[in-house]
C-alpha cells in the first residue's frame, strides 16, 4: 500500500499498453475514506519552447489529428535519448523551426491535464537563436513557422488561435515578464 | 475512410474502456503518406473558472491522486447532465466553492494535450458572485479555497505553485485583460 497525501493505493493494473501510453486502473482508498478505482495514462512528458527572434516569437501553424489547425509554440514528446527536458527543448526547436544555439532560460513546468495524468509540459524561453534548415516528422510534414509579433501572440493566446493550453500560458508568461 | 487534413483514417479500434476514458488505436495515413498508428484517448471535455472576489481570485489548493499538492482554478469535468460548459462552469465553482450567481464571460476553450485527447478545457470568467456553502465531491474532501489577489495569482501563474496548464493560462489571460 502506498500513501499519497489523504489518498491511499491498494493495487495497480494495466488496462493497456501502445508504443505511446499506457492506461492503468489503480484501487484506492478517496480522502473520504471510502474505496473507489483511479483511471489514469501514462505518456511522455513534453515540452515547449518561447522563442524570441527580433521581437516575435516563433509559432508553429500544423494540422493536428485529433483537433484540427491549430497555433502552438515549437516543442513535443522529452524523448528518453534526450536525457532531460533542455536538450528535448532544443531538439524540438530545431526539428521544427531550423533555429538552434543561443541563451536558454527556464520557465517552470505545468500539468496539462492534473487529474488524467503525471505528464508535465517542461517550458523554456530561449533568444539570440541562430537560423537553420527544420527537420519535420513524418506526422508533421504540413507545418508552418509563423514569425509573430508578441503583441500579437498575447492577443492569439486570449482568442483562441493558439489552442494549445502550454503554449498559451507560456506566451502570457513571457509577455508579462516583459511588461514588468 | 475519413480525411482529416492531411490526415487520412482508415480504421478505428478501441483498446480499453473505463468509466473515465476510452483509449483507441486508428489506423492512418500520415501527412508525409505513410501509414501509421495515431493512440489517442476519450476523457470528458473540462471548465475552469476565474471567479473574482473583492479583488482577489479564488484559488482552489488540493492534493491531487497523480501530482501531489497544487493550486488550480475551480473546475473539473463537463458531465452529461451538464448540457453545456457554462452550466458545469457554474456547477463546478458553487461545489468547490459556496460562489453561486453573478455575472460570467466567456474566455474560449484550449487543448490540454492536442496530441493525446480532443478533449477542450472551456474557460469562464465570473464576478458579482454570491458566498454560499460548497458541496465537494468524495475525492475531494481535502480541498481548501484561498482568496490571492490578483497580483500575486499572475505570480504564482509563473512560478510554478498554479501547476495546473489551463489554469496559469486563464489567470494570465485575465490579468493581462484587465491590464490592457
């Protein structure tokens, strides 16, 4: 039995595994004291990147599967050849926009979804970038690099052009970092 | 066969399905024409509320089964019997916080996780609201609701203690609304 806080767990099981997630059920004991089941996925944590090139940011326009087009800052899966969340970052930021190098700076994690998964989206700020040729993947061969004033980008990060929940947080982080 | 951009699917199989999520495997053709596997998962679309109070927005602190203990916006899952996101909006705020009535505006919706879930987090914004007793769920029971200032929510938005990714954006968003 492992204690979590006022939650207590009694039994772990897969219900699925794929190349990409897993999804467990696990026994437990609800801060209320009663017994109840936890559904939950395992999938890798992420990244996201604010690039700053002459006073835009770097936006990504791409069709994703699930949701349709969409504006995200550059970033994806930490994969476990990257060792940790900074080179992942940099890695994502070169496969998808060409720019590399540069002054790196962290900007904190978040949960994307608390109650569905542990995963966390690692955000970083990064400038002084140098320019490159991008190396899309197979499943990202229609993306776009959009160069957005971040004026502009706070205005998308409110209205819904950028529709990825990291992304939109990190621009507003950034922008009031700048203000302040 | 559907076609979804880029994107062609040719065959839809569920791998496990609880009463919180469904995750499948879909056949596809990628952007770049080869074929693949897209794993994705079913969770109920959620609401998150910034509700202002004298000044300051009502954070709720809780220890969650997956990522321990964080601030986040009052919310959670849009359920059935909802109908729409602005009645689980305001389901959700009175459950975890007494605040009922007022005047809420809408402030669009992001994905949590585009790649893994079409799921959307509806976002609201509600002032003018009424104290009341909360009712919280049994996995909640450990929840308390802090009044933060608005200053020092944009804080924590970037800092780290609102861990939540919708949250910190919403809190941003509506700071740098009232700021503009």
């Amino acid at each position: 039995m492992e204690t979590r806080g006022p939650w207590r767990r009694h039994h772990r099981q897969p219900l699925c595994t794929t190349a990409r997630l897993v999804a467990y059920q696990d026994q437990v004991t609800q801060p209320d004291g009663r017994a109840g089941r936890y559904d939950w996925v395992r999938v890798p944590d992420q990244v996201r990147v604010a690039a700053l090139v002459e006073g835009c940011l770097l936006i990504v326009e791409q069709h994703h599967y699930l949701t349709g087009t969409m504006w995200q800052l550059p970033g994806g899966d930490v994969d476990p050849k990257d060792g940790d969340s900074h080179a992942a970052a940099r890695r994502e930021l070169a496969e998808e926009t060409g720019y590399r190098d540069g002054r790196w700076t962290p900007r904190g994690a978040l949960h994307p979804l608390p109650g569905l998964t542990p995963a966390r989206v690692h955000l970083w700020s990064a400038d002084g970038l140098a320019p490159g040729e991008p190396a899309p993947e197979p499943g990202e061969t229609d993306l776009a690099v959009r160069h957005v004033p971040l004026a502009e980008a706070v205005r998308a990060a409110s209205d819904g052009r950028i529709g990825c929940a990291s992304s939109a947080a990190l621009v507003l982080a950034v922008a009031t970092a700048h203000a302040g």
